[in-house]
C-alpha cells in the first residue's frame, strides 16, 4: 500500500519536469528508497 502512495506523488513531482529528465528523476528516487 505505501508504494502506491509513493508512486503516486512520485508521478506528481515528475509531472513538474521534462519528459528526458523525467526516467533520472525517477530512478533517482526509487534508489533513495531501497
């Protein structure tokens, strides 16, 4: 259940920047997670 709500506002702050950054971004935020 937290990932969902995780990933949810993940997508939020990803929303905010460009399509190219957006795959760093997001696989910066999953290793701050493990």
């Amino acid at each position: 259940m937290k990932e969902i709500i995780l990933e949810k506002r993940v997508i939020k702050i990803l929303d905010r920047y460009p399509e190219r950054h957006q795959r760093k971004i997001k696989n910066t935020i999953l290793a701050l997670m493990l």
